[in-house]
C-alpha cells in the first residue's frame, strides 16, 4: 500500500480523506490516504523522516504558504501564486510543491460567468486567496481583497466596505473560514444589502452545503456556488500529479 494524507491543522473535518477513501475503495487502487494533523510546521521534517513511505500530500489550512521554504523545488504555478497545496515526495525524499486550487476555482466557476462579471472581491488574505487571485487574473478579472486590517495590497477592510462598492463588484468570494461548520451562524460582515441578481456569491466553503454568507446572498437574487466543485477538482489534479511522478 502506498500512503498519501493531508498535511494541516485541526483537520478531523477535512473533505481529503473521505472523497479518496471512498475513490481508492471504488477503483480498487492500492493507496491509503489519512490526516496528518501537525500543531506547527516544524515538525513537518520529523512527521516525513517518521514515515519515509509517504509519497505525496495535500496542504491545507494554516500551512499552504508556511510549507514553501521546506520544499527542495517549487512548479512554476505555484511559485507565481505563492502557495502550496499539493507535494510530491521523491524516492530520494525530494519534495517538490504544486498549486491545484488554481485549476479546481477555474473549472468550477467557469460555468457561473457571466460577461458583466467584471470585477471581484476576494474576501480573506490566506494561502487560498493566492491561487484565487492568480485564477482571476488570468481570466483578466479585475479584483480587490477584503480584509480585517489594512495592508499593502488590500484596498478594502470590513469597516470601511460599502454598499456603493459592493453594487461595484458582481462577483464576491469568501476565501475566509468564517461559516465553516460548526460556526454556521457567522459570516463576513459585508453590506449584503447591496448584492442584486447581477452578482455572483463563491464561498469556498462546502461545509455546510449552503452557508449564511450564501444564503444572504441568494436572497438578494445573486447566483451562489460553494467550494464543493472546486475540492472534487483540485482533488483529481493532485492524484494526476501523484500519478505522474511517482
């Protein structure tokens, strides 16, 4: 048996282990994939030389740009993004970092597009924000992050969001983890009342199925999509990379 897992912080939730169990069971594929739950990423040297049989991992929350200056190479992608959510390990031990959430949002909000959808707001600054922002980009959207606090490269803070700009930016989404599950109650504290039926509300969130920020938006008429989509695809594109390498 072949190990993969992921690689993360306060992970028992995570979607990873479930959707390959469930594919190796399905396909007969001889892998097993488990959680590896680590309370820093120091320890991320010890977690691999305690288990030289891992051959690839995914990375997610806190990790995703911490995880870099461990990493013997960087894909091309993933060095323009920033982050990391992907790695191979080599027979040697090499590990080299990937980007697949990249693939995952594009694929999954292609769909959602409309051509009045011009202009995004990214709601968080973590490792996940990178690849968005790269995505968009690359779709020539125009974007502006959302944040607590003021820094370089965001124009908006929560406090200081308004109504005018929400109206402004038709397509708005959460990279933040507020409304993941079990906090279902929360959600980013944005002027809902200017979202209309031209807008487009992605939460990368998946858990719950439909959150509080996608419901406020949905009863404004905006489109909604959760980050479902976007996990089964960026899950795919980490096993081809697997596959490829190993």
């Amino acid at each position: 048996m072949s190990r993969l897992g992921l690689l993360g912080k306060d992970i028992s939730y995570s979607f990873s282990r479930g959707y390959f169990k469930l594919k190796f069971e399905a396909e007969q594929l001889p892998f097993t994939y488990e959680n590896f739950d680590i309370e820093n990423i120091t320890m991320l040297p010890k977690l691999l030389q305690d288990n030289p049989d891992i051959l690839g991992l995914n990375v997610t929350i806190p990790y995703k740009e911490l995880i870099i200056p461990y990493l013997d190479k960087l894909d091309k992608k993933a060095k323009k993004i920033g982050a990391v959510n992907t790695i191979t390990i080599s027979q040697k031990g090499k590990l080299k970092g990937y980007n697949t959430d990249c693939y995952g949002f594009k694929n999954s909000i292609k769909p959602f597009l409309k051509t009045h959808h011009k202009k995004a707001l990214i709601l968080g600054t973590g490792g996940a924000s990178k690849a968005i922002a790269y995505t968009l980009k690359k779709q020539n959207i125009k974007f502006e992050y959302v944040s607590r606090t003021i820094k370089p490269h965001v124009k908006f803070t929560y406090d200081t969001l308004t109504i005018t700009d929400i109206k402004a930016y038709t397509i708005i989404i959460n990279c933040s983890p507020v409304g993941t599950h079990p906090n279902v109650n929360s959600c980013p504290n944005i002027p809902y009342d200017g979202i209309s039926d031209a807008h487009l509300l992605y939460d990368l969130i998946y858990n719950p199925e439909e959150s509080k920020f996608l419901r406020l938006g949905k009863t404004q008429g905006a489109q909604i999509c959760n980050g479902l989509k976007m996990l089964e695809l960026q899950a795919e594109k980490a096993w081809r990379i697997w596959n490829l390498t190993k």
